[in-house]
C-alpha cells in the first residue's frame, strides 16, 4: 500500500521578539506518527530528525523501525516567519493519527492557557466535571470546540505568549461509531487537535492531525469520557495538506495576550459577513409568530412559553420565566412596540396583557419579581437571581419608556419598579457587588459576584427614567467591582444561570455594562468606562467563532448549509453554540467608532449576518416544529446535553430568550436612545 502524500505546514512568526523566537530545532520539537491495523491496538513511532543536504527537504522524519511512510520536512522563511512543510508519502494504505509538540520554553507552573471560546488561564472556576486543571494540567481537544481553531500559552513570569493556529480548508468531517478509544473515521475530516503538555515541567504547544482529546474528551455536562484519537485512512495515491501557525508575542498580561490572540486569529481567518435573504424586516415578521402561537392567556400571569420545549412539537408549557432564557417581558415589549408599527393589534393585546397580568399577579411580597412559576407544579421558584431581576427591570424600563413617549403613563409599574431599584441598593455589598441569588428576605444564597454586570443595565437605565442620581452612584459601584474584580483580573465568570465556571455572559454583561456608563457619563469618566467595554469585549469577542465549523453527511446543521463563524460558545460547562448577543452588537460598532478599531464594526456584521441563517418557516423549518421559534442548543462538535450530538439540536430548548436577543439585535441603538451619550 502506498500512504497518501501528506503536506503539513507550520508558520512560526517571530512576532516582536526576533532572534528570541521559538527555534523549531530537534531539541525543541518532537513528533510521532500513530498506525493502526483494523481489530488492533495502534502502535505510536516516535520521529527524529535527519539532516538531509542537497534536497528540497531539511530533514527526514525516521523512526528506528522501518515504516510504511516516508516523511519529509522542509524549513523556510525569514528570521520572523518559518514555514515548515511536513510530507508524508506511504508505500501501504494506513490508518493514522500524526502528532508534534512544540516546546516554549517556559516553566509549565508558570504559565496560563488560552484556547478561545473554551480555556481560559487554567479553567479553575469550572468544576473537576468539565474541562480544568483540576483533572490535568495538560489538554488537547479537537479544533472544532474552539472558536478559533489555536491555542495560546501565557508565561505570567515573563510576559511572553506563544500560539499554534490550523490554517486550513475546513471543509468536512466523519461519523464514527465510537466517542472514546481509537476510532476508525468513516470518511474524510478536516478535523484536528490543538492543546498545551506539560513536557518535563516545560509548557509545550501539542497539535495534530486527525483529532484526540487528552486526558478526557468532554461529551455532555459535566461528564468527563476517556480520551479518543481518531484515525484517518489514507488510500494509496492519496494526498493531503494541513497548516498550522506559529506566533510568538510580547503582551503585558494575560487581557492583552487574549486582545493579541484574537486580533491575530481575527486577521488571519477573515471571516466575512454570511450571505443569505434575510433582512431586518423579514426576520421580524418571521419571529413575530412566536408571539402569537407561545401566548398563553389562562393563567394569572400571561407569559410566551419560551423555556423547557420540545424542538418536535413546539407546544407550550406552564412555565413563565421573567429573564434568562424566558425573557417573556422583554419579548412582551417587542411584540407591543412591532405591533403597533405593523398595526398587529393581536400582539399589542398579547403584550399589554402581559405587562397588565404581571403588574398584579407577578411579584414576591417583598417586591421582586416572580421570575419562574410552574402554574402545574410547584408555583413560583422561591430564591431570586440578580440577572432575572434586572433583566425583568431592564424590559419594563423599556415598557414604561415607550409607553411615556406614546403619552400613555403607568404610575403603579413605576412604583415597581422603582421599589425594586431602591432594594437592589440594598442589595448591593460594600465592594460594589451583587450576589448571584437571594432570598425574598435579602438573605443569600449564593455569593459569587459574577452576576453583577446585569444589574448595572437597569441602574443606569433607572437613573435616566426616574432621574435619580443615586442609582447612577449604584451603577458605577458595580462596574468599580467589575473593574477590580473581574476585567483587571482576566477573570470572567458564572454569570450564567446554569454553571459555575468561566463563561462568554459574564465578560459579555460586563462589556455592556461599561458601555451603558460610559453613555450616562462626560470626559474622563467617559474615557475610563469606554476603556473597560473594550478591554472586556475582547474577552466575549474571544467566545465567537472566526471560522466555519465542517459537519459530516447526514448531521442536519452541515446539511442546511450553516456557517459557524460569528456564532458564540457558551461556557466551559456547556460547549455549545448560540444566538446570545442582545446589545453586544452596538457596543461593538460603538467600541469601533470611539477607537477606530474596524475589526469590531466589521465582526459585529458578521455576527448580525450568520445569526440568521436558521430562521425556521415553512419549507426552511431546521429542524424547529414552529415558524419562528429560533433554536437554542445548537450542538456544533461532539458535544450534547444528553440527546443527539454533533450536527443537531437538544430535544429541549428555549426559544424565549433567542428571540429577544435577535430581536435585540435587529434593533440597533437602542440604549443610546435611551440613556443619550451622542
């Protein structure tokens, strides 16, 4: 048999630190190649380099047993750039799995991690369950659970970083029977595998190609699998190419080596906007069918059932969620405000019995709201979140604020809601935080200030409306904690509602955050919040894919044709992708403006773009039972919340909060009409 030609190349740039680069030598560089025979165990062949002269190849890759490969390396470029192209050639057909590790030169304990939309410093906030250096301080996973296929090593000592980015022609992947052990491939993959060793107490990059996931490949929540290696088969006459990138960088911290990071990955993926027919007015006529068929009238409170559905059947629940992912009063303005511009008086009478219901029947006796209330279970969830809270605060801000402008007033919502801003005062610490959960009696239940920059939305929107100076004062001692605690730190987390680890929401909400202050506040106070937006955007920018996941034959997303660039992961915990976006567009082309910076106005357009390419209607319904209820859990590598994997969605999901943040979305500027800042 003969092994198809295999082309692999590695840019290593020198970035700012010239003849101080990694010098890709035998000392520094190890590589092995991994065959297996079907119905046996695969054996792994450690490489060494041989020097050749007078070839177009620097080296030849030997084993000390005679192979059915011949592998060839060639090393070019400058004293910045070095390109080394691998070739493999077989005399045999050949299942295999090639492997190389880069050492950094840093001590291992010395260094932070970064793999985008996944690890970030040493995942420490998540639980040993998921992925963390509580289970091993040495990882790689497959280059699809990345929002850039990379992944950056930080020596904190030295203020170095060095990364290993695929280049590549992502274009397909393979079904296997198996999620753990040696898997056999049933076709072709694009998919490889990138991660970070501990070589020796020395941090070393580690990449490959097909993929593994060393110690552990994570398969669903909380649930840790025994490594997988995938093996590719290679036909005689066969060729195939791969790239990497090497770069090596001097940022000041770990903020800056991520800013570096996605800068770079930024660049040198390119992702462009996604075509497709979609305009604003089409997706809001689409999604406003959700308004009508989630309505439910016959309980105290009317909601749109958005949580807890059946992707199979769409039909509605008996549970009313404020925020999250039910979001049913920002979505009750939605449908108010698109009503009465459509002249669509079924949503305007939805919506305004929504916020009429909700007025009496959907608050505690203290005055918060009743967030979740199971109508046939349980009735209403007894501990408060600050995140619900001020989003059901933050929607009835906007409520009360367009019905003002229409001449219509609501003096009892406004005593709500200002009842509430009043208490959240009381809730707030000494350090500017609030805690995540809280009973009816303001006694805690659960501490972690992650949650924190959601309360600063409805603050600074509350010191607009009710032109009360201290809940400004309130706002800008929350993002002081932001600052402190969060943003100066690198450390975003658990401001999502289901996990506790390092999440895309929290620099998200935290980025907005600074961004609605640096709208209420002139000059230098200005400046100082519009610093904080951009220097947590990088962080939630670092969640969003750059590059198009590929899928197999016969996974439904690949099939429909969905690009993943622009779309966000969700958090350590759950390894999904999303709609999530809410105001983060605007503080993007804000961001882009005040600094010049192109790069976010132009990925905030790609965003807007690739999230609409699941707009479920007749004839286009992917895999969603109802026009406009817009999919949730979209499972985008081999990843699940219990039910289908790769190429699908979960059985469950919740369409509440997906059409809120779209809608959000093809809203545009809408804090800045509220709150001024021009």
């Amino acid at each position: 048999m003969i092994l198809k030609k295999v082309f692999c190349s590695v840019v290593l740039l020198a970035g700012t630190l010239g003849a101080s680069a990694i010098e890709y030598t035998p000392v520094n560089v190890t590589a092995s190649i991994s065959l297996k025979v079907p119905g046996n165990n695969a054996v792994r062949y450690p490489l060494t380099f041989q020097e050749l002269r007078q070839s177009e190849f620097n080296y030849q890759l030997v084993s000390n047993e005679k192979l059915p490969v011949m592998i060839y390396q060639k090393v070019s470029g400058d004293e910045d750039t070095k390109r080394i192209t691998l070739f493999i050639v077989a005399s045999e057909d050949v299942y295999f799995n090639y492997g190389e590790e880069i050492k950094s030169g840093a001590k291992h304990d010395d260094c932070l991690f970064y793999m985008p939309g996944f690890w970030y410093r040493r995942n420490l906030r998540s639980p040993k369950e998921a992925p963390s250096f509580h289970t091993s301080d040495s990882w790689t996973v497959r280059e699809d659970r990345l929002s850039s296929p990379m992944t950056t090593i930080f020596d904190e000592k030295n203020n170095k970083s060095w990364s290993v980015a695929r280049l590549d022609k992502f274009e397909t992947d393979a079904l296997t029977t198996h999620k753990e052990g040696e898997v056999i491939l049933s076709g072709k993959t694009s998919v490889g595998y990138t991660g970070f060793e501990n070589n020796g107490g020395i941090a070393a990059l580690s990449f490959g190609f097909p993929y593994r996931e060393t110690p552990k490949t994570y398969i669903r929540k909380l649930t840790l699998a025994p490594s997988v290696e995938a093996y590719q088969y290679l036909a005689k006459g066969e060729s195939m190419t791969l790239t990497w990138e090497i770069n090596e960088n001097a940022p000041t911290d770990f903020s800056d080596c991520v800013k570096q990071a996605w800068e770079y990955c930024y660049d040198l993926y390119k992702p462009v906007p996604v075509e497709t027919p979609y305009t604003d007015e089409i997706m809001k006529d689409v999604l406003s069918n959700f308004f009508v068929e989630s309505f439910v009238s016959d309980t105290p409170a009317k909601y749109y059932s958005g949580v807890e559905l059946r992707t199979a059947d769409c039909e509605k629940l008996d549970v009313a969620e404020v925020g999250f992912v039910g979001r049913t009063l920002l979505n009750a303005f939605n449908a108010l405000e698109y009503g009465e511009a459509k002249h669509r008086n079924d949503l305007v009478a939805n919506a305004n019995a929504i916020f009429d219901s909700y007025l009496e029947h959907g608050f505690s006796d203290a005055g918060f709201f009743h967030e979740v209330i199971h109508y046939k279970r349980n009735g209403a969830e007894p501990v408060h979140s600050i995140r619900r809270q001020s989003e059901g605060v933050y929607a009835a801000l906007y409520y009360l604020n367009y019905e003002k402008q229409q001449g219509r007033k609501h003096p009892e919502w406004e005593n709500r809601l200002k009842g509430m801003l009043d208490t959240f005062l009381r809730l707030q610490n000494a350090d500017g935080s609030f805690p995540r959960k809280f009973n009816d009696d303001l006694s805690v239940v659960d501490k972690s200030g992650g949650s924190t920059p959601s309360a600063t939305l409805p603050l600074v929107m509350g010191s607009k409306y009710f032109k009360d100076k201290r809940y400004l004062e309130s706002a800008k001692r929350s993002v002081a904690y932001l600052e402190n605690e969060l943003i100066s730190k690198a450390d975003y987390f658990s401001s999502t509602l289901d996990a506790n680890c390092e999440d895309k929401e929290a620099s998200l909400y935290a980025s907005t955050a600074a961004y609605y202050l640096a709208l209420a506040t002139k000059g230098e106070e200005r400046s100082h919040y519009a610093e904080l937006a951009k220097k947590a955007a990088y962080f939630a920018l670092s969640w969003y894919y750059t590059w198009d996941v590929p899928f197999a034959k016969g996974q439904m997303l690949g099939d429909i044709g969905l690009k993943t660039r622009g779309w966000g992961n969700v958090s350590v915990e759950n390894n999904h992708i999303d709609v999530f976006v809410f105001d983060f567009a605007d503080v993007l082309r804000w961001l882009s403006e005040v600094y010049d910076e192109p790069r976010f106005a132009d990925f905030a357009d790609v965003i807007s773009s690739s999230m609409r390419q699941l707009l479920p209607y007749e004839g286009h319904l992917c895999g969603i039972a109802k026009k406009g209820f817009y999919p949730e859990v979209v499972q985008h590598t081999n990843w699940d919340y219990g039910k289908n994997g790769k190429g699908y969605y979960n059985d469950i999901f919740a369409p509440g909060w997906v059409v809120a943040s779209l809608w959000e979305l093809l809203s545009p500027g809408r804090a800045e009409q509220f709150i001024g800042g021009k």
